[in-house]
C-alpha cells in the first residue's frame, strides 16, 4: 500500500513538474507565433519572400516543439515520433501554448485548495472560537478546489499529449498504410530468418555430425575387413570414441535449433546453459520476477545465445555480461556486452537474423559496437505482465 502511495505521489509531482515546465514555454511558444503571424502577414503578397521567412521560422519551429517532445516524453510519459515536418510544427506551437498557459494555472489552483484546505487541520483549533464555522467551510471548499484541480492536472497532462499526437504525429491514414509496411517487412524477414536457420542446420549437419558418420562408418569397415584381432579392436576403440562425438555434435546441434530446457526448465536455466557452454566466461544478471510468454522468451534466449556465440567467435573478448530486466511500461530489455574489440556489423547474417526475430514481435534490436569496444547489443521486446 506504502509503495503503491510513493508511486501515485511520485507520478503527481513528475505531472506537476511538467505542466509547470510547459507553462514557461507557453510564454516562448506565445510570443513566438505572435512573431510568426506577424511576419507571414507582411510578407504573404511576395511568395518569394515568404519562402525566404519560412526557413528560419520552421527551423525555430522544430527546436520548440523537440523540447515540447522531450518534456512530454520525461515528464508526462508520451513518446512523439521525431518524424514531424516544420509546417506541422508550427501548428503545433500555435495551438499548444494555450494549452500551456492552462497547465500552469492547474496546479496554482490546486495548492490554493491545499491552502485552504489545510484551515481543517490547524484553523479551527488555533483561530476556532466564533469562526469556526467560517473555518470549517472554507476548509471544506479547499478540499473540493484541491481534488477538482487534481484531478485538472491530469487531465490537462492527457490533453497535452493528445494534443501532440494529433498535430505531430502521422494521420491514421498514413499510420496505417506505415504499419502495414511494417508487417510486410517483418513477415518477409521471418522467412528470411527461417530459411537462413535452415541453412545454418544443414552446414552443421554437413560439416560437423555428417563427417563424423561417414568416419565411423569407414573405420567399422576397415575393423570388419581387417585379419589382424589387434588392429580390429583399435579401430573399434576409433568407431566407439567417433560415435560420442558424433551424438555429442548432434546433440549440440538440436540444442541450437531449439533447446529441450527452455520449456521444461525456463528461460534462465536455458541461459545458464549457455553460459556454461560458452568458452568465455558469462556473468548472468537475470531480473525477471515471472516466466515470459513461450514465444518471447524463445527470441529472448536466441537474442542471447547468438549473441554470446558470436563474441566466441570473433570479438577476441574476455568477459561476456547478459542482464534481462523489465520496465513497468510491459518492456523486456535483453542486453548482452563484451569487453572485445568492437566493429560487429548489425547488418552481418546472425545479428540481422536476431533484428527480424525482435521485430517479428514489434520489438527492436539496438548494436553498439565502435572499433575497439565494447559492443552492446541491447534488444527490447513487448511484454505481457507475466514479465513482472
């Protein structure tokens, strides 16, 4: 119950914070599209000069509005995409500062009813007597003003974020023609993911277990032929040593392709495999409370798995660091990181094969590797609550 306090409290302030925050910047957004209206009306009769005005006035536009949009996004949790023109930037700011000015009159209406309100606790004992009842109901009515203007700041907060949205961000239309781009591209690259996965199978079965049975199958030959009972037994002893490797490389095989533990165990136990397997030492940070969905936690322990396999491989690394964590916003964050020598290629077969796995699930995979080190790769998947 404390908890769930601490973070309604928490909250409130953060909304407060950047109502109050917006209301400074309604008097710059204000002052602004008085500026902009009055230049565009001097010069709308010269099309070239209003050309000419416009360049600078959008540029101002757009560096309003990103700090509209990083407010919104620390403060009221509204994520905008940056993928505005300054037309609609200046819309934006045209329409928003009022918007902002009432944002600031929200809260100094909400600590006026605190004011008042706390008459209640301290008025009446201390200055009762014969006003006690003008006491009582003045507390009263701060109560009400305070609740009503709380219950205006969030409001007010939504109306922001509505606001932006509608002004800076895509039409439905075009949202929807974008995430059916989305979904076309994120179907093909399964198919792409699915049939490299397949060729990947086949070169291991190839390479690795296929070599080895056609070695056990010569060397039982070459015992069944032989006269010598000596030689025969020492190439018995060759076949039988051949057939564990060959079982332990089909074994490692099916593991790749999907491994048994991850659903009979859970994910952290498959992880632990992989660190257990891995040539270089892996520390595991795993933070999840809950089991994830089977098919989040399959592109998750992949995310890892190709990720430590390739910092096998190439990264000349000396340390592996995996941490999983989640977010309240139903986020899980899956980030490996090497100490090696950098310049992993995102656009490379394994990594790009794990960016269409994330997006398959409308999640993203982020590679930072600069030359030298270290690389992260950082992949963030939705979640459902079983996450928490």
């Amino acid at each position: 119950m404390g908890k769930a306090r601490s973070t309604w409290l928490r909250r409130g302030l953060r909304l407060v914070g950047g109502l109050l925050i917006g209301a400074g910047t309604a008097v710059a957004e204000l002052l602004f599209t008085v500026a902009t209206g009055l230049v565009l009306l001097c010069v709308t009769p010269r099309p070239r000069a209003r050309t000419r005005a416009l360049r600078p006035l959008t540029a101002t536009a757009r560096w309003l509005t990103e700090a509209e949009r990083r407010k919104l996004a620390r403060f009221l949790g509204t994520e905008i995409t940056p993928d505005y023109g300054g037309e609609q930037a200046l819309r934006y700011l045209a329409t928003r500062w009022a918007l902002g000015l009432l944002g600031g009159v929200v809260p100094a209406l909400a600590a006026i009813g605190a004011g008042f309100g706390s008459l209640l606790l301290w008025g009446v004992p201390v200055l009762g007597g014969d006003h006690w009842f003008d006491l009582v109901t003045t507390g009263i009515g701060g109560v009400v003003l305070f609740i009503l203007a709380a219950e205006g700041v969030v409001a007010v907060a939504s109306w922001e974020g509505l606001l932006a949205r509608q002004l800076l961000g895509p039409s439905p239309q075009d949202a929807l023609h974008h995430r059916i781009e989305e979904l076309a591209a994120s179907r093909a690259g399964v198919v792409d993911a699915v049939d490299e996965e397949r060729r990947r199978i086949e070169r291991d079965l190839h390479d690795g277990v296929q070599q080895r049975l056609v070695a056990l199958g010569m060397l039982l030959g070459r015992a069944r032929r032989s006269q010598d009972a000596e030689r025969a037994h020492a190439l018995l002893v060759q076949a039988h040593e051949e057939s564990r490797q060959a079982l332990s490389d089909l074994r490692e095989v099916a593991w790749r392709v999907y491994p048994a533990a991850l659903d009979e165990a859970g994910l952290r136990v498959a992880l632990e495999g992989v660190a257990e397997r891995s040539a270089i030492p892996v520390r595991l940070a795993y933070g999840l409370a809950a089991e994830p969905g089977t098919t989040v936690r399959t592109v998750a322990y992949f995310v890892v798995s190709e990720a430590v396999t390739n910092a096998v491989k190439h990264s000349g690394a000396s340390r592996i660091d995996v941490a999983l964590t989640h977010d309240p916003a139903g986020t899980l964050r899956v980030q490996i990181t090497d100490d090696g020598t950098g310049g992993a290629d995102p656009a490379g077969g394994g990594l790009l094969g794990l960016a269409r796995r994330a997006a398959a699930l409308d999640g993203r995979l982020r590679v930072a590797s600069p030359p030298g080190g270290p690389t992260t790769i950082t992949a963030e998947l939705p979640c459902l609550p079983p996450c928490a």
